[in-house]
C-alpha cells in the first residue's frame, strides 16, 4: 500500500481501500478457492444475488437483464466446475449494462478473451465445457457463496487477494475501521523506513507466549 492524501482516505471507493483491510474489522471473507482472473483488479459494488443448479445459467441470463449499472453479480453456482456458468458473450453483456463486477462460486469460460476485458470477474475454475438452460435458481434472494451468506444489496469487494462481504448497515462502521487501520499501517511503514524494526507490542506479546525463544549466541 502506498501513501495516500486526506482526501482519498475519506473516500470510500479510494485506491486505499483492500479486502485485507476489510476482513481484518469484520467484513466475511468468502472462500480462498474463489480468484480473480486477472491481476490488479478491483471490484467494489453491491450484490445482485443469483442462485442456479450445477452447471445450469438460465436464471443468469435473467439476472442480466435486471441489472443496472454498478451491480456485482454474485452468484452461487454450487461450487461445481465442470460446467462453465458465464463466457465472454454473457461478459460483455456484463461490461456494457455497467455491471462492477462478477464473482461465481463455479466455473467460467473463454478465459484469454475475458482476460483482455475491463471487467473484473472472480471464479474457482474455466473449463471449456458450456452449461445447460433448463431453469430453476432464484434471483435477488439470500445465497451462499464461497462459504458465505450473502443478501441482495450486501457490499462486495475484491481485489487480488479474493473477495470479502459486508452488510449495508456496517458499511460506514467498518470503512472507519478500515480506514484507521491503514492509517496505522501506514505509521508502522514509516516507523520501518526510519530504523525501528520492532514493533512496539512484540515484546508484551512475546511475555504472554509460550514460544520458546533460545539465547542467540550467534549460532
């Protein structure tokens, strides 16, 4: 993370921001298993909720066509990645109503061209096999995803480190919280810069321990 002015920091979509941050004051941290798939991308939007049968996108295909623009499709594809759920035609209907982002407990497809868009999209697998349109699923109702409960208008944030979730109702709580730990992130990286290589709480939590710390005698 690199310094940043006042005014980025009392901004909430500001480049500060990171899902460390997030899920070090609470936020849920979905499934490690759930990646970008691309580097140096950012999602941070609400959730339009999609739940769909293994290998089966028909009820995404109808949650395209309600959303608007800076929605996170979220969607709990039942963690199967033998089916692809979205490819780059269902991608670039994503990126053209606005959607923020995709995040998919299953599978996706047509990797290189979805690489190439400026669409962040998060899944656990690309297989080249297509799904079924046979229905069933919900839209906009709770779902699991990557281990987590998930509601239509939760916060979805992601970025190269995987994908947290937060509640509406903590949202101005948990930036705050976000916010000042960067703040003493950021005073821990100067104190380095100037030769203090301890942290100040190490040696009371080092007292509380039972590490066993030998005498150094230089080997």
């Amino acid at each position: 993370m690199t310094e940043l002015s006042t005014q980025d920091l009392n901004q909430s979509s500001a480049q500060w921001l990171a899902s460390t941050l997030l899920a070090d004051r609470g936020a849920c941290v979905l499934d490690s298993r759930i990646k970008p798939l691309r580097r140096d991308v950012r999602l941070h939007g609400r959730a339009l909720t999609v739940s769909v049968p293994q290998g089966d996108n028909l009820a995404i295909h109808a949650a395209l066509a309600l959303a608007r623009a800076g929605d996170v499709l979220v969607i709990d594809g039942a963690a199967y990645t033998e089916r692809a759920l979205m490819g780059g035609i269902m991608c670039t209907q994503a990126l053209k109503a606005g959607i923020a982002g995709i995040v998919i407990d299953g599978a996706i497809r047509d990797v290189t061209e979805l690489r190439m868009m400026d669409l962040p999209v998060f899944a656990i697998a690309a297989v080249p096999a297509g799904p079924a349109k046979n229905g069933s699923g919900s839209i906009l109702r709770p779902i699991e995803c990557g281990g987590v409960s998930i509601n239509p208008g939760d916060w979805i944030f992601g970025d190269d480190d995987g994908v947290v979730a937060y509640r509406h109702s903590d949202r101005e709580s948990l930036l705050d919280a976000a916010k000042e730990k960067y703040a003493a992130e950021q005073k821990r990286l100067a104190a380095i810069a100037s030769g203090v290589l301890t942290p100040p709480w190490l040696q009371e939590a080092l007292s509380k321990s039972p590490i066993d710390v030998a005498a150094r005698s230089d080997f």
